[in-house]
C-alpha cells in the first residue's frame, strides 16, 4: 500500500474510475494579506499592482468575496475598485467629531502585491498536497489537481478532501475550495460550485447529470467569447452541447468543438501528470505551539532532512542548494539558504547543513521549520557526493595557470555567488564529504518587510508553477 496520509480503514480499491481532487485557494492574495494581518478578516481587501495614491494606473489583481459585493472585479482600476469600497475616516475615539456609528461601517483595505510572500504561502500548501498525494499537477500558485486513486476510495473521498481541506486550515490558515469528481474537467467545475470553502463531490455516473444545467459559461474551457458564440448556435446549457451534433461544433471550432462536446458528456480520459521536473523538493512541519527548546528543533530538522535527500533520490534528482525555514511567531517567515560547488546527493550532507542554517533560530520560539534541496538536476549519470566535487577542485587547481580571464564561472544557479563551477567530476560512491567550501546565501523575509534579498532560486518550490491562476497575471500589468 502507499505511504502517506490515508483513512483508517480504508484499502485503495482497483478501480477504473479515477478519484480526481481540484484544489483551489479562495481569493488567494487577500487571504494571505489577511494570514498576515488578522485585522483585515471581513472586511473587503483588495490586492493590486502599479498604483500609487493620487494616481489613475494600477490594476486589481485579486479582490476578496466581500469587495467583490461592491462590484470590485480583477483586472480593474484600482483607482475605479477604491472608489466602489466602503471608506471610514481616520478618527481618534477622543477626536470631537468622533461619530460610532461611522465607525461602524464596513471599510475597504488595498495592500500591493507580494509575490515573495504569497510564494512562501503556497510552498505550505503544496508540501501538504505532494503529502496526500501520489501525483500532483499543480496549475498555478493557487491551484493544483490531485490524483488520490491509490490513497482513498469513493466512499469516503469526501472525508478524505475534507482532511486535505482541514489540514491545509489548520496548517497554513487559508481556506481552500475542492471539487472531486472521475475527471479533472469535472473537478475543477465542482471546486468552483460553492465557493468560498467548498467541498462539492461528483461521484462516477453522475457526472453528466451535475453538468446538465449547468450555464454553457461555467464548462472548463468556455469563456464569455465561446459562451456567446455557443448561444448563437442555440446553445445555452451543458445539456444543450451535449445532445448537439458534434460537427456544427467542430466546424465552428476546430478540435475544440469535439473537446466541448465530450466534457459536456462528462468524457475527459486526461490522467493528472506532473508539469515537467520539479525545481526543487521540501518537506515542512508545524509545532502545535511555538517551540524554543533547542532540541525538538533540531530533531525535526533530522527528520525533514532525510525525507527531503531520500524523495531526491527516489526521483533521480542531484541538488545544488540546500536552504532552511523557520516560521516565527505570528508569520515571520525566514529562510536561509547555501549554495554548493556542484550538484550531489548527499543526505548527510544536508542534514549538517540544515543544522548550520538553522543555528540563528535555535533558541527562538519557532511554530513551523523545513528543509529543502534545490537547483535540481535530473540525469541518469552516476551519482556524486562533494568528495567528488572537491576532488575536482583540487585536481584543476593543480592542472591550470592562475591566469584571470574575466569569467567568474557564475552560472546563475548559485543565487548569485561567484564561485567557479568546476569542471565534471570523476565517478565517486555517495558519501559525506569533507567540510564544504560553499558559500552561504542568507535569504530574510519578514512579515511586511519589502526589502528581502533572495538567491535565483528562491521563488522555486516543490511544483515551482509560480504563474498566479484564479488572479490578475502580472504580466497582464508589466
């Protein structure tokens, strides 16, 4: 049976019908804007770009359910989006004209965009989906599809989306919208179907019947140019596109045509698949209350080290950066990280580093720590540990003249140090090599500080989709 989370009891069951998860962030900026600032809880946030007071650039990048009811939209002005929010003066209680029943109304909040952060936030969720999950597609840095067949079976797969969903509450502090169903077009119309924190289960051989009524516009895939296009055929509803004739379709589409046909029959044979090679592998774990105690620490970093270097393994992956993450109170997030001469595989050598990276926060009351290997490199090559590296090193030292010919050998993977890359090294058995001679990239990000520096490497997480979906793209803006 495979590792990982599973309900007691349960036994994956051989079944044709694949048990496919939609997992969602609702309104994922605002919620990490709120994870940060509590205070902001109910009341309408709105998460932008390019705006500065006083001007009329800027665009909404995501906007909470509440400033949504005031007719805030994505991709909007933010100067327009301001205008629609509830605003409250700024009076002191003691102030003369302090009115409390002012007070009381609702008030709009705009924070700006940080990526940083937010990136931080879905690297949580995304260690607890790679946990509960054999494959994992992650979309975009708020979305991912699930493919739990070997995990759970159909009777009780809402209780196992449930556990996701509560993990994901108690673990991270957003909510999160899920949609199972026996294909991933149907999961994801069925995360989108009782937003925000819904959990909506489609079971096979329902499938068509949950599509039916379903308005042309809300099909994976359809959008407000294809939806009009669809009701000029006559078009209205799922059920519509489904007892159509499929070569109209066709012939207004293309191929496309076909595909709309057969979602909307409930036929979608795609299989959940990764996208592409990871960028880099980590594990995490919470403190039910902050920790400063040095030892639990350090024993969990142990433990985060060896899963990290064995999952690296386990995918035939080298690493050439091994970095830290310590979660302070109440979401100070700080990572650390240190870059090696080459890529090896050396689980003892990324617990002592872990160990050294860790070392600033060893005494600090700590609510969440991990361990993470990066700057992946996927070959069927023999393996090498650092020994081989130095060993490199030391033989080209020897072999060539000091002569300074203007290249600092700094590929861009090292976060920015100029260590040379050496040259291949010769065969080595994987083993703990000698003292390192890597230089470390310190990496801060603190709660409400824009200032951070950060390696190359430090927006890639385990799925490393750092495209926002279910947001404005930035793109959109640049």
């Amino acid at each position: 049976m495979p590792d990982g989370p599973q309900l007691p009891g349960v036994e994956a069951a051989e079944t044709t019908d694949r048990i496919v998860l939609h997992v969602d962030a609702d309104c994922f900026y605002a919620s990490c804007e709120r994870l940060r600032e509590p205070e902001l809880q109910e009341s309408p946030v709105v998460v932008g770009m390019g705006y500065e007071p006083g001007e009329t650039v800027g665009a909404v990048a995501t906007a909470s359910y509440e400033a949504r009811e005031f007719g805030v939209e994505s991709a909007q002005a933010i100067s327009t989006a301001l205008e629609h929010l509830p605003r409250r003066a700024a009076l002191a209680p003691e102030a003369d004209d302090h009115d409390p029943e002012l007070e009381r109304e609702e008030t709009g909040y705009y924070r700006p965009v940080d990526m940083d952060y937010y990136e931080s936030v879905a690297a949580d969720v995304r260690t607890i989906l790679h946990d509960c999950a054999e494959t994992v597609r992650e979309v975009s840095i708020d979305e991912a599809y699930l493919d739990v067949t070997e995990r759970t079976a159909w009777e009780v797969a809402d209780g196992f989306a449930r556990h996701i969903k509560d993990r994901i509450r108690r673990e991270v502090g957003i909510d999160v919208s899920i949609g199972v169903a026996p294909t991933m077009s149907a999961a994801k119309i069925a995360s989108d179907f009782d937003k925000p924190d819904g959990l909506t289960v489609v079971r096979p051989g329902e499938v068509r019947d949950f599509l039916a009524p379903l308005d042309v516009e809300l099909l994976h895939g359809v959008g407000p140019v294809t939806a009009r296009e669809l009701r000029e055929m006559g078009l209205e509803t799922a059920a519509g596109v489904a007892a159509a004739d499929p070569d109209p379709l066709v012939e207004r589409f293309g191929e496309r045509g076909r595909e709309l046909y057969d979602r909307a029959r409930g036929e979608d044979d795609r299989r959940v698949e990764p996208k592409g090679d990871p960028k880099s592998f980590s594990r995490e774990s919470a403190f039910a209350d902050p920790v400063s105690d040095p030892e639990p620490k350090y024993e969990q970093i142990e433990t985060l080290a060896a899963a990290v270097a064995d999952r690296a393994q386990r995918e035939g992956a080298l690493y050439r950066t091994v970095g830290v993450k310590a979660v302070l109170p109440p979401f100070d997030v700080n990572t650390r990280a240190r870059s090696l001469p080459g890529p090896v595989d050396d689980p003892e050598l990324v617990d002592r580093i872990a160990r050294e990276l860790f070392a600033e926060f060893d005494t600090k009351p700590v609510r969440k720590l991990g361990v993470r290997v990066a700057n992946l490199e996927f070959a069927t090559a023999d393996q090498t540990s650092l020994d081989g590296w130095e060993c490199a090193i030391a033989s080209a030292e020897r072999e060539q003249p000091a002569v300074d010919d203007g290249d600092d050998g700094n590929d861009g993977d090292d976060g920015g140090q100029a260590d040379e890359t050496p040259p291949s090294p010769s065969k080595s058995t994987r083993k703990t090599g000698p003292e390192t001679t890597a230089e470390t990239t310190n990496t801060r990000h603190e709660t409400g500080s824009q200032d951070e520096t950060r390696p190359s490497d430090s927006g890639e997480s385990s799925a490393d989709a750092s495209v926002p979906g279910g947001q404005t793209l930035l793109s959109d803006f640049l």
